[in-house]
C-alpha cells in the first residue's frame, strides 16, 4: 500500500482534488440550490415490482423497457447479419450492377445521421409492412388467446408486436450497412490463392463463398461483429424516437409520470452500462481464450 | 523456345464467352440496368405513397432552402439549418479534441490515477448511448450546473467524440517511431518538450484521415440533439413537418444535404490519405 | 447453364425491386378500405386504439406500470360504450399526429388542444375537456396585487421561449419585464426562487405546483387566458365518426360524467398515492 502511494505524483492530486470538487457541487447543488429530493428507494419498485391489484410480482417500467431491448438487439442483430452477409457479398459480385447497388445502399445508409434513417424508414416503410402483412391484426388474434406465455417469453406484449417489428427491421436495415462493410473487408482479405484454388478445381463462383470464401471470412471478422453488436445494443436507444417502448423510451415515460429525472436517467444508463460493458468483458476473454487455444 | 507458343495444339486458348453474356457483362450495360432498379425501387415508393393519399408538393421545397424577396436573395430555413449544425458540430469537434488529447495523454502518461480516471472515463462512454449521454446532460447535470440546451448539446457531442478522438489521438502517438522517443530522450528533452516538439508534430499525419473521418461522424451525431429542440438542420426540417406534413419531400432534402455534406467531407479525406500516405 | 444462371440473376433483381416496391403498390387495397369509417373497422376488429402521449395528469403510469389518467377513463368509457376492448398506443408527442394519418391508431385522446393549424391536417371532434394558461405567482412578493397591478414595469415574468405562455404574457401585459428561458421548468424556478414576480402555465399545472409549495407560490386569480377546447383527433374524410364521437361526448357531457372525472384528475390529489410523485 505504501509503495502504492509513494507511486503517486502530484498531477495525481490534483486530479483527485478536482474529481472531487466537481462531484461534491454537484451534491451539493443537488440538495442545497435544486431543492431535490432523493427518492431512491422507489426505483426498485420500478424494476420489479409488488402489483397491489393481481398480488404478485411483475417486471415492472426499466424491466419491460431492459427486456425489450435485449430482444430487439438479439431479433435486429440476427438479421443485420443476414442482410450484412448478402451486402457483403454483393460488394465483392464480379457483376458491376450488382456492386453498384449494394454501393449505393451502403453509401445512403451511412452518410445519413442513424436519426433521419429511422424516420425515413418509419415514414415510408414500416407501416405500409405492417398493413401489407396484416401484422396487426394477427399479433391482437394471439394476444387474445389465454395461453401465450411462449409468445410473451420471446416477444413480449403481443398487442405492441408491430411496433417491435418496426424496430428490429429499421435497426437491421441501418446496422447491416456496417455489418456489409465488415464483412467486406473480411472478404477481401482472404488471399488470392484461396479463391485461385477453388477456381482451378472447377468450383463456381458461388460454390467457391459457399466452401471455401465465407467460412474463413467470417471467422476471421468475429471481434469486430462482437463490437458491432455491441453498438447495435447501443443504437437501439435511437428507436425510441419512433415510440418502440424499449428502455429509453419507457425512461421517458417513467420521468413523465413521476418527475424522479435523476434517478431514472442515472438507472437507465447504468443499465446500459452493465449490458455493454458487461459484453466487451466477456468478448475479450472469448478472444483471449480462441488465442491461446491455438 | 518460348514458352507460350499459342499456335501449338496443346495449348488452346480459353473458350469466351456466349457473346450475350459478354453483352450484359459490360459496364454501360450493367451501369443501365442499374439504373433501371433503382428508377422502378423510386418510382414504386412514389406510386405508393400517391395511393396512400400523399400530395406531393415538391414546388414548396426550394422556398425553404432560398428566396428572392424585396431585399434580394435570402437564405431560407433549411440553409440557417444546414449552417447551425456546422456552427454545433466545429464548436463540438474542437472541444471534443482538447478533451481527445487531454484523455490520451492522460492514458499514455504513467500516472496511476490520471490512468484510472482516463480508463474509466473512457468506458463510461463508450457504454452508454449517445441519446441517454444527451438526455443525462440536459435533464440531470443541465440544472445543476445551470447550463441551457445549445451548452448540453455541444457537451454530450464533444464528450461522446471525445472518448473517439483520444484513441485516433494515442494510435496515432503511438505510431511515430519509438527511435524519436529515444533520440529525444538521449540529447536531454524533457518529457513535454519531447511531446511539442518531435512526436505530436510527427503524429499529425498519422492522425489526420480517421481524424476526418470523425468530423464526419460527428456531424451525423449531431442530428440527434434536435431531440432537445436545439436549432440544426435535423430540428429545422421536423418543424417544418410539422407545420406543413411535406414528410417526404423534407426528409428527402435533409437526407440530401448531409449526404452531400459527408461526401464532400470524404473526397477531402480520401485526397488527404493519399497526400499524408506514409510510405516507408 | 451459365446463361441460364445469368438469366435467374437478372429475374432475382427484378423480383427483388418488385418485392421493395410492392408494399408501396398494394396501398390502392387499403385505399379501399380507408374509403370506409374507422367505426366500420373498430367493429371489424373488435378494438379502438387510441394514440396518447403521457402528461400529468392526462394520461401517466402508476406504480403498477399501468396507464392511468382522465385520457384513460375516457378511452376505457368509450370502448365500453362500443362494446369493444381498448388498446392505448404511448406516443412521442411530436410524432402523434404523423402516427395517426399513418394509421397506427384511430383516434388521438391525448389532451391535444384544438387549434386551427392542426385541424388543417386532423379532424377535431367537439371538447371533452377546457382548460387555458393560469397565473402562478410568487406570494411574497405579489402580496395584495390586483390584476391591473401585475401590467407595470417593476414586475418581472418568466416564461418559455417561443410557446403559448410567453406570447399570452407579452400581449395582455406589455409593460411588465418578461424574461425567456429554455424550458417551463426554469421558469417556475425562476418564480420559486422570487427571482420573478410571476408565470403563467396550463392549469391544471399553476394549482399542482401552488399545491406542492403552498408557502411560496399561489394561483391569485380565476381568470383563464387563452381558453382553448381538448378534443380527439381523429383522420380526414371520415364524417361517421365524428358524429359517433361528437354525441359521445355531448352524452357524456349531459350525464355529468365527464365533468366528475375532470374534476377528480385536475382538481383533487386523491389519486397522487398511485403515482410516485
């Protein structure tokens, strides 16, 4: 401990010093000035809480809204990385219609703020989805039913199932421009022999993603896939604009109705935090252990 | 003897192509069928949004980037917005590098502390989402440090690129040559005049096309602070919307101004690149 | 087989374009539908859905999580008179009126207040609900103001920039001082702080926060400026249901029950035990 100490250098203090004025006026205008009251104690009854009419417990707002989140990132990162897959692929198509397409998808989706492309998606695409697969109506069919433990399990409220949808779709669409350049580069990198190889054994240009292209590919671009998802957890707070009820939006709707603005903003962002964090550190012991398994 | 003796039956040349494959191979070709998708994908969305009862007014949408009043030519809402978001991401570029390069050097140094704190700032950042860093500094630290909506913007951007910047910032001091470190050293610089002198000078053309490439990023971050009704580009076109429900047309506009904003941006990083390319 | 593989490519492109534009394509079917009312589809379907947005004490989540508010004893009434069940669909407020033209919802029951540049793209029924701006002031120092006395120059406003309140403030007081601010919030603490003489807001917002801090501020007087009407919103073209909506409103207006429920949420604080507040 002493040696620790001795360790420290005065711009060391003086961090200490300043860290600890600037937390200690922000307590104290907390209390003092703002004339805040602390109500800590109610935000784990926001998280599960008693429900005094059915007796028993419940997830209650931050739960829903975590919940929610993790589905949709799960749904929506399974399905950037389909559509990633295919973009990527037809970046690297000998077929210069096809380039281009995909080139022009992916320079759309990442030239524009994550903001306006959820508008622009919710605007023109995701009702007219929804209408044309008379989602609708079939999710309000099944939350009728008695029985639907499994659907709420896996999706939640089914009669808030197309707003989900929308989500997951538009959150798809606008990460499988990164996954597409990630997989990308994956691609390209595989050295030329490889592809020369299959060619000289009479494979097809299909054939030859398929066996001997993609699988090295992919395993090769993991870390960075890790870090994408890791993104997507965090751009899904972007769909709350569009009134998908995930964790910030049912923040918003907590700090409506009961005026607790520290606490929930403070909770809601340690949940973040957990998740993410939490992810980062597991991936990176992942990684450390595929090293030396080698 | 040469060796590719192309006349000698053993070696055949290899079959072309049926002539309609090459047809449709070649490039005007492909460039017009390309042309001809995305022409039906932007027609279909026309046609549709028409049955859903859309009124197109595209005739509206110039009176909003500028007019010709009695005074002469006037800029309209959509340039003051276009201008704004500049004005909000420079001011937000510039803190979030002093930030940047605070962190990185805070990070490199051999400080316990200042390396902790640096840590942990760092990944307090970059899990947390920019929307919820936004409403954390507007709603909680907004009132207690009494700062209005313009200040929390410029903050939450420059603080979330801040967290970016410093790691372009330690790569790219990383990257100069350690023998500069060592000759530096060795006539007897100190620790700061090592930095000012040799290496930050030296590490500028290692950092300067991710550097854009933020600047870039940043500029896009930036749309989200119209969630807290700061006036920027994004703002200036939902309030637009609502006032006159043109969706599309706007969202086509704004769509199309920070599209021509980024690639402009990233012509100037490519040429960048290429003039700073490091050939060793 | 290559050309045939080529061929296959070039078809998938087209399906693909096709497949991306014919959602678009297929609205000329629900344009058909559309044609009809909303009460047509309300029956149909066995649901209303209702657009709202939360504001206390329109619409808010009580401890439990549930909705609760006088926009949901109006919508659950509602649906129980229609003999359908309700579904209440939480809106961002901003986009609310964007949501029903989209057809997320029926009918917009979210204390939106009728004014001529919403009715532009929305249908109003008839009010279910009046409110206008209040003044709250600072007691101390307004002691014994009469109204005229608050129209002089050493008397300081606080309002938010840019909305109803301050415009209100600067036409029926022009020769008080009236400082702008970012948000409503800062403007009451203005007023709590005695670094301003007087707001004006909302009711029922003036008598919630003279209620919380009954030391410093108070509601001095009754009178309502810019008295404005809450209806539901509802689309255009749709003359069945504004006529199904209006006598609903005007029934429940007669019965006296609208009034009993406004006054619950709006006048009393019985129901603040159910929401942390």
């Amino acid at each position: 401990m002493r040696s620790f100490i001795r360790k420290l250098r005065w711009p060391d203090y003086l961090i200490l010093v300043l860290l600890i004025t600037f937390f200690g006026y922000i307590w104290y205008s907390i209390g003092g000035t703002l004339n805040y009251k602390w109500r800590w104690e109610l935000i784990p009854g926001y998280i599960v809480g008693w429900h005094s009419g059915r007796e028993e417990y419940f997830a209650n707002l931050l739960l829903q809204g975590l919940t929610a989140t993790i589905r949709i990132s799960i749904y929506a990162g399974i399905l950037a990385l389909i559509l990633g897959i295919i973009l990527g692929v037809a970046r690297c198509s000998p077929n210069l219609t096809v380039r281009m397409l995909a080139r022009t998808y992916l320079e759309f989706l990442r030239n524009i703020p994550p903001v306006v492309v959820v508008f622009i998606f919710f605007f023109f695409l995701s009702q007219q989805l929804i209408d044309a697969l008379n989602l609708a109506r079939w999710s309000r069919g099944i939350a009728r039913q008695d029985d639907i433990l499994l659907w709420q399990i896996f999706f939640g409220d089914m009669r808030r199932f197309p707003s989900l949808i929308s989500g997951v779709i538009v959150l798809a669409l606008f990460e499988s421009a990164f996954v597409g350049e990630i997989v990308r580069a994956g691609i390209q990198s595989i050295p030329r022999g490889q592809r020369e190889a299959a060619r000289s054994i009479g494979m097809s240009h299909f054939q030859e993603l398929r066996y001997v292209v993609l699988p090295q590919a992919l395993k090769k671009v993991v870390p960075p896939m890790a870090n994408q998802f890791i993104t997507l957890i965090k751009d899904s707070s972007i769909i709350s604009l569009i009134s998908v009820q995930e964790l910030t939006f049912k923040t918003v709707e907590l700090v409506a109705s009961s005026r607790m603005i520290f606490e929930a903003w403070i909770t809601t962002a340690a949940f973040y935090f957990i998740v993410c964090f939490g992810l980062s550190r597991v991936f990176a012991r992942l990684e450390r252990e595929k090293k030396t398994d080698i | 003897m040469s060796a590719l003796d192309m006349e000698h039956p053993r070696y055949k040349a290899l079959p072309k192509q049926p002539s309609i494959q090459r047809f449709f191979g070649s490039a005007p070709v492909s460039v017009a069928i390309y042309l001809i998708v995305i022409g039906m994908i932007v027609y279909g969305s026309f046609a549709g949004a028409r049955n859903m009862g859309y009124n197109w007014q595209w005739y509206r949408i110039p009176d909003y980037i500028y007019t010709f009043t009695d005074d002469g030519f006037q800029w309209g809402e959509i340039a003051y917005g276009l201008v704004a978001t500049l004005n909000l991401s420079f001011t937000a570029f510039v803190f979030a590098t002093l930030l940047g390069l605070l962190i990185a050097l805070l990070r490199l140094s051999d400080l316990i502390v200042g390396n902790a704190v640096a840590l942990g700032f760092l990944e307090l950042i970059r899990n947390i989402p920019l929307l919820v860093l936004l409403y954390l500094f507007y709603y909680v630290l907004g009132p207690v440090f009494g700062f209005d909506r313009y200040t929390a913007s410029i903050l939450t951007l420059g603080v979330f690129h801040a967290a970016l910047i410093s790691e372009i910032l330690r790569a790219g001091i990383n990257a100069v040559a350690i023998g500069q470190w060592e000759a530096a050293k060795s006539i007897g610089m100190s620790q700061g005049q090592i930095y000012r002198y040799i290496i930050l000078p030296q590490s500028i053309r290692f950092m300067l096309p991710p550097m854009t490439g933020e600047v870039v990023h940043l500029i896009k971050s930036s749309a989200i602070v119209s969630v807290i009704a700061v006036a920027e580009l994004t703002t200036v076109g939902r309030n637009i919307i609502s006032d006159t429900y043109m969706s599309f047309e706007i969202w086509f506009t704004i769509a199309i101004v920070y599209m021509a904003v980024t690639l402009t941006l990233s012509v100037g990083v490519t040429y960048l690149e290429r003039r700073y390319a490091v050939d060793h | 087989m290559k050309l045939t593989r080529r061929a296959l490519g070039i078809a998938l492109a087209a399906a693909t374009a096709t497949t991306i534009a014919a959602p678009a394509i297929s609205q000329s079917a629900t344009q058909g539908l559309s044609s009809e009312s909303v009460i047509e589809t309300i029956k149909q379907d066995g649901v209303i859905r209702i657009g709202l947005s939360l504001f206390v004490p329109w619409s808010m989540r009580d401890k439990n999580g549930d909705l609760i508010g006088f926009e949901l004893d109006v919508g659950r009434q509602l649906a129980e008179d229609m003999g359908v069940e309700v579904e209440f669909v939480p809106t961002s407020w901003d986009g609310i009126i964007p949501a029903l033209v989209a057809g997320n919802f029926d009918a917009i029951i979210s204390g939106m207040s009728i004014t001529a540049q919403r009715n532009l793209t929305v249908n109003f029924t008839n009010p279910y609900a009046y409110s206008g701006l209040a003044i709250l002031a600072n007691k101390s120092m307004t002691e014994g103001m009469s109204l005229e006395d608050y129209n002089s120059a050493d008397v300081t406003f606080a309002a938010r920039r840019g909305a109803t309140p301050a415009v209100v403030i600067a036409k029926h007081f022009p020769d008080a001082t009236l400082l702008l601010f970012d948000e409503d919030g800062a403007a009451t603490q203005e007023v709590l702080n005695g670094n301003a003489h007087a707001s004006m807001a909302a009711q029922p917002t003036p008598n919630r926060e003279a209620g919380r801090n009954p030391e410093t501020l108070h509601v001095p007087f009754a009178n309502l400026y810019d008295p404005r009407g809450e209806a539901f919103a509802i689309r255009k073209g749709d003359p069945d249901a504004l006529n199904f909506f209006n006598n609903w409103i005007a029934q429940q207006w007669r019965s006296g029950w609208l009034e009993e429920r406004h006054n619950y949420w709006f006048n009393t604080e019985e129901w603040a035990g159910e929401v942390a507040q």
